[in-house]
C-alpha cells in the first residue's frame, strides 16, 4: 500500500484526492492546512485518519510513501525540500518554484537524496498532445520554424468559474501578497510546457506582463492587493532555432479554459486544440518549403 500525505486542502487538493481515492493501492493517509477547520473539514470528506496544521508535524508523525505538495506558490520550494530531506517522493504543483533558484535546489535536493519528484503538468496527460510530440520530434513535419501558443479563460469578464470578486479561493490569484504569479505563474507554466514537450526546449524568451484596472475601489479587496499579472505575451526562440509566440489571458470573453499550439514545420505543421479533443491532433502535410540538393 502506498502511503501519501496531502498537503494543502483547497480546490486542486480535492482533483487530488479524487484521482487518489479511486486508485488500487493507494492509501491517503494523512492531510495538513494552516487552517484547521480546513485540515478537518478535508479529512472528513476524504475519509483521510489524520489531520495536521504543520507539515513539518506531519512528516515527523507519518510514515508515507510520498507527499502532494498542493499549496500556495510560494510553499512550494519549502515544503517539497522538507519531504525530500526526508527520503520522500513528492508531486508537487504548478509553479514548481517562484524563483529559479529555488528550482535549482528542489531539482538538486531531488538528485542528492535520489528521490522521484513530478511538478503536475496535467495537460501532458493528452494522448493526441504526445503522440504530436513524437510526430514532430521523429522529422514529422521537417523543421520547426514558427510556433503560436495561447492559454485563454475568462474568468474575470463573468461567472462560470465563480465570482471573483466574493469568492476568496479565486480572488487570492490576483494577489501576488498571498502568492499568486498572475496569469503567467498560474496558466503560463503550462502553456511554456506544452509548447515544450511538442518544440523542445527554449532558447530565449521575452515576455510583457500587464496587470489592468479592474473597476475595484483602492484596487483591493479585502485583504486582496489586486497587483498580479492579468495577461502576458511572449516572443521565444526555440533552441531548435524556429521562433514564435505564447500568450495568455484571463480576459478571454468566450474561453472557458482554450489551449491551443500550432506549430509549423517546413514540411508541414500540427495543431493541438485541447478545447476540441484530448485523444487528436490535426496535421497538415505539404510539399517541402525548401528543395533539399540532389
């Protein structure tokens, strides 16, 4: 049986806890928030024994097999380096880090104490987006040359994902005081990492961010600074040489949740639409752009 500490009781939490409760051989054996009743509340649902408000208590008391790191950006680093100091396997969430350097020490720890750590880049989980990836990096579509990213929602023209404005387990994203990265540390990550898996690796990247008013008295509410990023939009250059653009936004009327790659090869080009399907991609095949010497 393997033995996951949870820590972290709020929205993706649950997706969490859900996907664990359904598995063969998985026990949750434990959960921790700062909030107590939270850390209660989450237990009780999830039929979990044991309940913390520290992790450091957790996992001194517990013995586990591995721990989900589902917190605020800014625990991420402190809590996955605790887990891992201790010989555990962690999966934490997205961002993985709000500093490079913290990243370098989680990956570091990570190979010093010979552990397996994930960061949850769930939109790998699309058939069609991997087996695009192996197209392409098998010569599918020839060269890359150009690439168009995007991660579109809403959520902050209407209600489908709930009120913004009263609802502090959304509103907190606008923050960056209570550890929120905008649009580019919450939905950028994984728009950057999918263009990743289907392009390789980036060579440069340069990004503008925007933050614009929101018709919110004093820009606050609450205790909510509303200073975090609404909508970026970025310049790469991919270390396979081709260029292109990653963007995204919460100001998207009609995207629910929309991510979408087009990447163009000078033998063709593939489009990956996670709003149309998870399990296809579209190719487009054409004559080669550039006559190869006989």
């Amino acid at each position: 049986m393997i033995r996951l500490g949870i820590v972290g009781t709020g929205f993706m939490a649950n997706i969490h806890a859900q996907h664990f409760s359904r598995m063969k051989g998985v026990s949750l054996t434990a959960c921790c928030d700062i909030d107590e009743k939270k850390a209660r509340e989450y237990a009780a649902k999830w039929g979990i024994p044991r309940w913390y408000v520290h992790y450091n208590d957790m996992l001194r008391s517990e013995k586990l097999d591995g721990v989900c790191n589902v917190t605020t950006n800014s625990m991420h680093a402190p809590i996955s380096l605790a887990a891992i100091a201790m010989g555990l396997p962690v999966l934490c969430e997205k961002p993985l880090a709000t500093t490079l350097a913290d990243a370098h020490e989680m990956r570091n720890a990570a190979s010093r104490h010979r552990v397996v750590t994930h960061v949850n880049f769930s939109y790998r989980n699309s058939s069609g987006a991997q087996a695009a990836a192996e197209l392409i990096g098998k010569g599918g579509i020839g060269r890359i040359m150009h690439v168009e990213a995007s991660y579109l929602q809403s959520w902050l023209v209407h209600n489908s994902w709930g009120n913004w404005r009263t609802n502090p387990a959304i509103t907190w994203n606008l923050s960056r005081r209570h550890g929120s990265a905008g649009v580019l540390g919450d939905v950028g990550c994984h728009i950057y990492d999918l263009t990743a898996l289907l392009c390789g690796d980036f060579a440069e990247i340069q990004c503008r961010l925007k933050t614009f008013d929101k018709g919110v008295k004093g820009n606050r509410i609450g205790p909510f600074i509303l200073d975090a990023n609404d909508s970026f939009v970025s310049i790469v250059t991919l270390a396979a040489g081709g260029i292109g653009t990653v963007h995204a936004s919460r100001w998207a009327t009609g995207q629910m949740n929309s991510v979408r790659v087009r990447v163009y090869g000078d033998e063709g080009a593939v489009e990956v639409d996670l709003d149309k399907s998870y399990e296809v991609y579209r190719i487009t095949r054409g004559k080669k752009a550039i006559a190869k010497p006989e």
